[in-house]
C-alpha cells in the first residue's frame, strides 16, 4: 500500500548510479501530501546538483528566509561511478501560505536562482494548484483506458484529461464519450500515400503533434498505444510521455511479450510503466509490477493476468508524475514513493 510521508522527513541514500538531471515532472496529487493544506499555496522544489555540503541548509534557509515552512523533503545521493561525482537529488514540499508581506512567488524564485547558481544546481517550481492536461493515446486495447477515465472520474488523478486520440475508432471513442472526454482519430492512411507506409505514419505524427499543441498538453499517455513514435517525436516529448509495456523489462521486450514468456515457461509475468525514448521500450522505468504465474496458464491467462498489472502499473506512474515525485537520472529513474 501507499506509505504517508511525515512533515520535515528526510531520507537520504548511496547508490550507484550515472551522472543525471532533473525531469521535466508535473504537478498534482493527494494522499500525505494532503495533510499540508491548501493546494492554492503549495509548491514543490525539484533539485538536482552534484553533492556539496550545505545544499540542504542553503535551500532550507531560502524557505526560511521568506516566511515558507517546509511541509516534507524527500532526498538521495548517488555514488561515484564512471568518473561521475556523487549527485545529489531532492523533492521538497513547501507551504506559501505564509509568504512574508512584501514577498512573493517572483521572489522566492529568483532566490532560489541565486542558490542554484552558488551550487550548480538544476532546479524547477511546481505550484499545486496548476493541474496538468493529459492526453491519451490508445490502439485497440481497452482496458488501460477505461482505467485511467475511471479514477480520473472518481477524483484519484489530479489532472485534466483534455482527449483521447487513437489509430483506431474503436474501442476509443466508444470509451471516451462515455466520460465526455474528446476523441480524435489518427489513422495512418497509407492508401492516402500511394502506399507509403513512413509517410503515411510521419503525416499521422504531424496531425498529432498539432492537436496535442492546440490542446495545450503537458502529458502524454501511452495506454497501450501499439505504435512506434519516430526519434523527433520521442525527443520533443522526453521525459513527458510515460508508456505501458506489458512485460517485467528488460525481459521480453517488443511484440507478443505474453506469447513469449509462455513459451519460455516463465513463474513471473510483470508490467512495465516507463518514459518514452528513442529506444523501444527501453525508457527510463517509472514503476512495475509482477504476480505469479504457473504452468498451467495458458497466453490467454497470462493476458488476463497481465492486464490487471498493466491498469495498476500505468495509473500509479502516472500518479507519481503529477505528484512530482519522478526524477529523471540518466536512464534510471529517482521514484519518491508516495
């Protein structure tokens, strides 16, 4: 189950690890960081700088300084490794409400510019109450979808779920007008190409690209989306396209992952939440889970299991994303449980 962080907490950990940066994360969410009041005044600091002491202290006396309290903190620090120094990571949840007379957000944020610059420090400023807009990209598989319109219905997805666009008519539309949520289909007319099929999937790009801009979108959601995005798309989306590969990655990457591991004869079957890159489900991995299996499953089994962790899996990255809990760091990921 969730685990509640507690005012003022602090954890810090070694491990080894490459040189990394901070993700472009996103706003939102509930559970413990609920208990620090009203989301109209709470923001929260994402940093990353190689380690030096006094970075906790200097960023603590910025809060301190404007009249801020410090609702939780959440850190980590990475060993030396390939020549990389250690690098240091934090998420820390601050209450504006108090903001000196005088003082405001412009302020506190060139203050902590000045920091950052003292320390060589990447940094970024999620205010809560900005709810982030979410697209939706789906095929033919349903069931992720209907799972994310559900909790984002019954108020367990702070966001906004601006449309739902798929290559497909159905089951997506069918799906989101259930939920009043815009659909948008996206074929990839390759007749309409004199039988190009790359040109017909870069014209398909293009008009998604236009209807994601004009929607104002900050997060893109595979739900099970069975296309390959070219590498421009990957880039422009780095680190805000969170996809659901039905596999415990690295195993079984690819097409037919079930198929696969049934006829390996595998005990395990997972799921695999992980942002999109330019290599194939090779993505830094966000979050996963795995049940048993035995060898009396058949594929058909293993799909029906395996679909269960896919909902589960894609909801919680999501959910850590709009929390902003999710670090990027290199091809791995900093994941602050909730």
């Amino acid at each position: 189950g969730a685990r509640s962080g507690s005012a003022g907490r602090a954890r810090r950990s070694r491990r080894a690890a490459a040189r990394a940066v901070v993700g472009e994360v996103v706003p939102g969410g509930a559970g413990a960081d609920a208990a620090s009041g009203d989301n109209a005044e709470i923001a929260d600091f994402l940093v990353s700088c190689p380690d030096a002491k006094g970075v906790v202290a200097a960023l603590a006396q910025v809060m301190f300084g404007f009249g801020c309290n410090i609702v939780s903190s959440d850190q980590h620090t990475t060993e030396a490794e390939n020549g990389d120094p250690p690098r240091f990571y934090q998420r820390l949840r601050v209450d504006l409400q108090d903001l000196h007379q005088g003082s405001d957000r412009t302020a506190l944020r060139a203050a902590v510019a000045a920091t950052a610059a003292h320390f060589d420090m990447e940094w970024s400023m999620h205010e809560a109450n900005k709810r982030k807009r979410v697209a939706v990209l789906v095929s033919k598989s349903s069931h992720c979808l209907y799972d994310l319109l559900i909790r984002h219905e019954q108020g367990q997805l702070d966001c906004d779920i601006v449309l739902v666009a798929g290559n497909h008519v159905q089951p997506g539309r069918d799906i989101a007008e259930r939920f009043g949520v815009p659909f948008h289909h996206l074929p990839i007319d390759a007749a309409a190409h004199g039988g190009d099929v790359a040109a017909a999937k870069a014209a398909q790009e293009t008009d998604m690209r236009e209807l994601l801009r004009a929607a104002g979108t900050d997060i893109l959601v595979l739900a099970r989306y069975m296309q390959v995005l070219s590498d421009d798309f990957c880039e422009e989306w780095c680190g805000r396209a969170i996809n659901i590969h039905h596999s415990f990655l690295p195993a079984f990457e690819g097409a037919r992952p079930y198929h696969r591991a049934h006829a390996r004869g595998v005990k395990l079957i997972g799921a695999t939440a992980h942002f999109v890159t330019t290599n194939l489900d090779e993505g830094p991995i966000v979050c996963q889970e795995v049940t048993r299996v035995s060898h009396s499953d058949s594929v058909n089994d293993l799909k029906r299991k395996g679909a269960d962790l896919e909902r589960v899996t894609l909801a919680r990255a999501l959910r850590l994303h709009l929390q902003n809990r999710v670090l990027l760091h290199g091809n791995k990921t900093i994941v602050y449980d909730e």
